[in-house]
C-alpha cells in the first residue's frame, strides 16, 4: 500500500510511501481521504501523526499522470480527491500532527495545512510551485504557516520557505534534524494522548469552530480559476513544458 497506516495506545501513524518523490496519484489522495475517515471512526483514538518515507514528505500531485489522462477527467478527479482528503483531515476529531521531512510541495502544503500543527526536520522546504504548473490552490492553507506578504511572494514567484523561517514566525511546534523527526512526532503525540480525550476532542471541535481561516470555502474558490485555468488552455500548457522540462515556456 503506497498509503498506510497503523494505530498503537490510541495514537495513529499514516504514512505516504509513494517513491521516488511522495507525488500523489489520484487514487493515492483518495487513499489518504479513506484513511482519516476511517480513523474517525475510532473512539478510542486520540492523535494522529500524517507522515511520509523517503526524502521528502511530498512531491504535489503526479503531474505525468495529469498529463496522461485525456479530457478534464484528471483535474475534476483530482479536484475532488484533494478537497476531500485536506477536508477529512482538518476534521478528523482528534489532533493530527504533520511531521516532515525534506521537500513539502502544493499538495503537500495542503495536506500539512490541514492539520493541527506541525513539526519539521531541518531540511524541510514548503513551497507552492502552482503558478508554474498553469493552476492554483494550497495559498489558502499556506495562509496559516506564513505572513500575508510572504504568502503572495510565494506565489507569485513560486520560492520556497525554510522550516527555520517557519520556526522563526512560530509555525512549527518543534524543528528537529532528520534523524530526530519521528521521535519528535511521536513524543508530541504521546503528549497529546496522555489528555483527557473528551476533553481534547472537544478542544478540536471548539478550535475548528472559532477558525479564521474557512479552508473548505477558500480552497474551494481557489480550485474555481484552476478549472478556468484548465479551460483556457493554461493549465495544460504550463505542465506540458514541465515535463518536457522548459521551465522557462510562458504565453
């Protein structure tokens, strides 16, 4: 299974094991959907940690796989699976930390933005390549790990963010080095769990219910120009001179 996940003293694992780059087919982003909803169904669970193997937590979408797939059956199908999956996430009725490692691309922005917080090796970069690739989305979630002017230059220019900048702005809850990540997650983890759960689950409700930042409704009107993009023509363009690898095409 590229998506798994195991349950041990009411804290969760799931982990994404999609090499060589963590870039997530549709089916994978389902997968991770599946995941959660299930988790939620556990009484007894009271954290969970969203992690990946390999050299980086993930890659964005699988854009070969966008590019071979004819019509818009891709991105309505990855439209909705994204959705589904940060939205699954950032309701899940527990806590969820992202531990990550390496490079945190769109997608990956979603999914860590989706959930509660976050700790992150030294060589963690996030990132929201969109722009280059003729679409958008993920600024809404990218919205609470930066500043409000970071998050435009970020996606204007499609650069990176260090997790030490993200530390610097208190983003992170620990910045560890790689070797330490998985330990650090799971001490946060076991923090967590050694709460009253009724009273942690009801501290997630309250959190999600007082949250600035209305994920569901802003991504969704973010994928709303991606789809125009599409139809235009724009969307399709840009990740063709990516996997040619002329980064350098525009209109």
């Amino acid at each position: 299974m590229s998506i798994h996940h195991t349950v041990e003293n009411g804290i969760a694992e799931v982990v994404i094991d999609c090499p060589p780059v963590n870039a997530l087919k549709v089916s994978e982003v389902w997968a991770i959907r599946d995941t959660f909803a299930e988790l939620s169904e556990d009484d007894e669970l009271r954290v969970v940690i969203l992690t990946s193997t390999g050299k980086g937590f993930n890659g964005g979408a699988d854009i070969k796989e966008m590019q071979s797939t004819p019509g818009f059956e891709y991105s309505l199908g990855s439209g909705a699976a994204c959705y589904a999956a940060f939205d699954q996430i950032y309701r899940t009725p527990v806590p969820v930390i992202a531990a990550v490692n390496g490079y945190c691309m769109g997608l990956g922005v979603g999914l860590v933005g989706s959930c509660d917080f976050v700790v992150a090796s030294t060589t963690a970069r996030f990132a929201l390549p969109e722009v280059d690739r003729g679409a958008l989305g993920c600024a809404s979630h990218l919205a609470k790990l930066v500043p409000p002017m970071r998050l435009r230059q970020m996606t204007f220019t499609c650069e990176p963010v260090t997790a030490q900048e993200l530390a610097a702005w208190g983003s992170l809850y620990r910045l560890v080095e790689p070797d330490e990540l998985a330990a650090a997650a799971r001490e946060a983890a076991e923090k967590v769990a050694t709460k009253r759960r009724r009273v942690v689950r009801a501290a997630k409700a309250a959190l999600n219910g007082i949250d600035i930042y209305a994920l569901d409704v802003n991504y969704r009107f973010e994928q709303g120009f991606t789809y125009e993009l599409n139809l235009a023509g724009d969307g399709d363009a840009a990740r063709d001179a990516f996997v040619r690898g002329d980064a350098s095409a525009t209109d």
